[in-house]
C-alpha cells in the first residue's frame, strides 16, 4: 500500500493499532479500469464431445472430439448466467496432432513426437491457423472462429485465447500465413548454436536423440539433424520422456549457454515475427491473451510487444502464466501485462489448507506478498494444469471446494477463474490415455467429460441428467461469481482481514476459519470461511479501527444479510461484542450489511 495514504489513516484511527492495522487493512491505491473480470476457461475440443465411447487411447474416429460450434448461444447464455464475464477457449490455434488431416492439405505430423492421439495444445504447429479438430468444416475453420467470437460477444461474454511464446511443434510450418510473411525458422543459420537472427537454438553436427522410441508405429524414424533446444529450457541434443519432448524452444536473443547474455539491440528477428502473430489475432476482435509460460520469453519482449498491440486494441487483456514471485512486478511495470497467475501464493496456500496442511490463517500472508499489485493477481483453483478439486489427488469431493472458492472469489478485485466442470465437481479420475489418471483433464486425448456431457445433454441444458448434488453445487458457484458482478464492495471495494484479532482461544479456530470484510461507501460485507468439514457457531472481532477509518457507525444489532443463501439474520457490529456467525461445513457465509 501506498505509505501516504497508511499514515493519513492511522492517524485518523490510532497510532497504537499501527501493529494490527499493518496486518489488516489493504487499500487498493491503483484504480480498477474494468469490472472484477470472472473467467471461465474451457477446453474447446472437449466441451462439445457427444460421442461418450471413452476408449482408452482412442482416436477420433472413435472417441469423438467436440467443434466450435457446441458453443451454441443457449450454450453461452448458460455459461454467462454462471456469473462468467469473460470465456478462455483452450486450444484454438492450430496443434500437433496424430489425426491425419493431409486430404486437407495438412502436413503429417511423425508420431513419435506428437503427444496423445489428439495432441497438445501447446504445440503450435501454425501460429495463423485455427486447429482443424474443433472445426465442423476443416475448410471454414477460421469463419467459424470468427462466428464463435462474434456469438461470444452477443452472449455477453469477452474472449480469451491462448498464445504460446515459448515453444512451437517439433515441426512446425505455417501454411496459411498472411503474404508476405516470413515463417520461423525459414531464414536461419543452422550452423551455429546462436544468432538473435535465428528463431531457434541449434546443435550444429548432432542428431536429436531421446530416451522414448523415435520412430513409433510409422515407417521411418523421427530425424531432426541437427538437433533444437527443446521447449522446457534444454539446450542439449538430447530429448527426455519427462521433457516437453513434442516442442522447440524459440529464441529471443539470449544466448543462455553464454551466461544468459541478452541481444537485444537490433531487434531479434522472433520479436517481430511473434508481434505479427498478437496482431493477426488481435484483429480477430478477440479481447484478451492467456499468456503461456510467460517468464520463459524476456520481459523485455513484453514490454516492447504489449504497448503496440494496444496501440491498435486498448481494451485488449494480457494474462501472464508466472511462477516467480520475484519477477512479478517487473512483468506488471516493465511487462505490460494485466494480470497474472496467483499460483504459488494463493492457489498452493488454499490447497493446502483445503487438505489440511496449513493453517487458515497463512491466507494472510497471501495478501500481503503482493498487496500493492493485488488487483492484478488472478485467482484460481483449478485450471488444465491442476489437479480437480474433487480428484483423489486433490480434496476427493467437489463439495470441499467451496470455502476456498468463497476466498479466491471475493477477497481481492483482481480477476478469478473458473476451469469448466469445476462447479459440477468433475473428479478428473479417468484413465484417458497418454493423460493417465491423474486428477487432471486430459489435454491430449480424445474424450468425453462426463458432468460436461450431463449438463450439456445434447445442448439443451436441462439439467436433466445431473444430480440433485450437482445442480446444488453449480447452483453455489453461480451465486458466488455473480456477486463479483453485483457487489461494488468485491468488484471495487476495501479489503481487511481480520485474522489479527481473532486468535486461537475462543470459538473461532484460525486453523480452519478465516475471516475479513469488504467494504464501499457504507456497504460492509463480512466474509467467513469454514474449511472444516463440520458447521460451527462462532463469535468474530472487529476492531474499533475499521469503523474509524471508513466513518462507519457502530451497531448493536445490525440487519444482515448473507448474498450466498439469500437468508435474514442479526449480528453485533461493533468492537464491544463479537459478531456471531453461523457457519455451514465446507462452506461459509458473506454477511452484507448497511
């Protein structure tokens, strides 16, 4: 928070709280341009598969793969009515794959490095193209893209679509690039390791080689000569199983086998390229990048990047997938982007409290780690690389996913994400093929996801093969991410926690209990969370000093409401007596009051 204004408002308050207060208050000192954005991602070739065989290792003429054009406007309207603002289609751009695409003038895709019957969606293998899978007609892909955002938009909804900056397929080519447009790798040295020239690393004079079969089920190995860093950072011509095998690292203009020196000046050639492709798409009138693995590209690109693609598109949203805290306000200030992923602080602490491994009160520390770029954390607990909640490997019940969700939802105005099924419990157990069962959703298989295909029921959304349980929980999850919307006290309000007056001692177990408010104007909202499995009665402190600083008046009995079941109570809202909640298991309540 800004010093400035923390010193104004203790001294309106009491220099003797400034211990407590430190811990407490948050004050947002950088404006929100936009409304608290609410994301659902979905994975585009698995929402709209009806097919329901589930093979194991299946191909799509067996497993089936769902199109574009499941994202029917009942369908939108649907997803919009869960409290979605804003909608991440995964998997839209052109990928690797094993389906044999050539009678439409695809190149074939050698098995041995293409991951999955299906593939993954962060191999690019066209950076220009819309991937042939999710396609009713191969031919009018990209129309029926371009249709898909325009129903988007008319449904209420902004989207998002994955751009991958640090990797591309094995062997990538664009075939459908603009005129004019050079491809990558079309003009570089492949004599020489590095060049800021060159799109990729080489390993002059040495053949790719792997610890995983090379040649597959086709007649003729794999040959990359001489061989490419591959995609997770391994400058060697040597590809491991556990490696992100399937991709090549592109170059940015850093020499890392030279102590990472940077090349920067003149512009790589990879900068420009990459600036053509955001542009190409940003004029597809979409309204946001998810950014994969954006630490892994300089942020020196970002920030050279981000400003002229909003030259053209000001509105237009970057989202960082980052996991090093220390770079986060370099990507932020020097960057550009918007947001980023709130992973190693918030998603790991709520999952480990979620599971019992922490203490409710660690959320704290969350907050305040980066409480001065807060609005710009986006808050998840599920997405395509998590584990589900409900998974055996996760908490085993979606109903467990409740009280985390109650924080990642409401305590900060930056964004908060939704993966789809989430809110239908999807266990995630199946055995898909190369996904294994892992708790995860594959991404590289051909499949049906079951509580998707139940809520979908050939597009009707009826609700009619869903259980009593689930149609409860999804119920929860549209009443918690509408408020975002509803509320200015979570969209734009003032947040303070108020662990530090609540300690181990009396009913309130800052254990598995974790408590703050939300505050605009005169709307106060009391945000509680019971991580336990059991309900509880509680009494909760609120210190003098949160109605000295926001000029509230106390109240004996205050009337309050609680947004999450619509029900009438009366609490104490003063610092002379505790309030005293009720708390559901694996749940909580969010008390507005006036």
């Amino acid at each position: 928070m800004k010093k400035t204004l923390f010193k104004n408002l203790i001294v309106q308050a009491c220099i003797g709280l400034l211990a407590g207060l430190t811990q407490a208050c948050s004050f947002n000192s950088e404006p929100v341009e936009m409304q608290k954005p609410v994301i659902y991602q979905v994975f585009t070739r698995l929402f709209g598969n009806d097919v329901n065989v589930n093979e194991h290792n299946g191909d799509k003429a067996v497993n089936g793969c769902g199109t574009m054009a499941a994202f029917t406007p009942k369908a939108l309207e649907e997803i919009r009515k869960l409290g979605a603002t804003h909608i991440w289609y995964t998997g839209i751009i052109e990928h690797a794959t094993q389906t044999d695409y050539t009678a439409y003038g695809f190149a074939h895709d050698h098995r041995a490095i293409v991951k999955g019957k299906a593939g993954s969606a962060y191999a690019i293998k066209d950076y220009y193209d819309v991937d042939p899978d999710i396609a009713t007609s191969v031919l009018a892909r990209m129309q029926e893209f371009e249709a898909l955002v325009q129903r988007s938009h008319e449904a209420g909804l902004k989207v998002i679509i994955d751009f991958v900056p640090n990797h591309v397929a094995r062997q990538y080519h664009s075939d459908v690039c603009p005129e004019g447009t050079e491809d990558l790798g079309a003009s570089d040295d492949t004599t020489t390791h590095f060049s800021p020239r060159n799109n990729f690393y080489y390993f002059p004079g040495e053949q790719l080689q792997a610890d995983f079969d090379l040649k597959a089920d086709e007649p003729e190995p794999y040959v990359e000569q001489p061989a490419r860093a591959t995609g997770n950072d391994v400058f060697s011509a040597f590809a491991h199983k556990d490696d992100w095998y399937e991709t090549v690292k592109l170059n940015y203009g850093v020499d890392y086998t030279a102590g990472r020196v940077n090349h920067f000046d003149p512009v790589p050639s990879t900068w420009e390229k990459m600036l053509n492709i955001l542009q190409f798409w940003a004029g597809k009138g979409i309204d946001g990048f998810r950014c994969d693995m954006a630490e892994m590209v300089p942020c020196e690109f970002w920030g050279w990047a981000i400003p002229k693609v909003k030259e053209a598109h000001p509105e237009l949203v970057f989202i960082a997938e980052i996991y090093g805290p220390d770079a986060y306000r370099r990507y932020i200030h020097e960057g550009g982007f918007d947001y980023l992923y709130d992973k190693v602080g918030l998603y790991d602490t709520l999952r480990a409290v979620t599971c019992g491994n922490a203490n409710a009160a660690a959320i704290t520390s969350c907050w305040q780690a980066v409480d001065d770029i807060r609005p710009h954390m986006l808050s998840f607990l599920e997405n395509h690389d998590e584990q589900r909640i409900a998974s055996d490997f996760f908490a085993g019940d979606g109903e467990r996913g409740r009280a985390p969700m109650i924080v990642a939802a409401t305590y900060s105005t930056g964004p908060v994400m939704m993966y789809f099924g989430q809110e239908l419990g999807e266990r995630a157990m199946d055995d898909e093929g190369f996904s294994g069962r892992d708790g995860r959703t594959t991404i590289f298989d051909y499949w049906t996801v079951n509580t998707i295909y139940r809520w979908r029921n050939k597009g009707k959304f009826n609700g009619k093969q869903l259980t009593p349980q689930e149609v409860e929980l999804q119920g929860f999850y549209a009443k918690l991410l509408n408020l975002c919307s509803t509320e200015r006290a979570i969209s734009e309000g003032d947040f303070f926690d108020l662990m530090y007056v609540n300690q181990q001692g009396g009913s309130f177990n800052p254990h598995r209990h974790y408590a703050y408010l939300r505050r605009a104007g005169k709307e106060v909202l009391l945000c509680v969370a019971n991580f336990d499995d059991k309900p509880a009665e509680v009494d909760i402190n609120i210190p003098d000093s949160v109605f000295q600083i926001y000029g509230l008046k106390p109240k004996a009995k205050a009337k309050a409401t609680d947004l999450l079941t619509d029900q009438a109570t009366t609490i104490a809202f003063t610092p002379e007596k505790p309030a005293h909640v009720s708390l559901p298991a694996l749940g909580g309540v969010i008390l507005k009051m006036k």
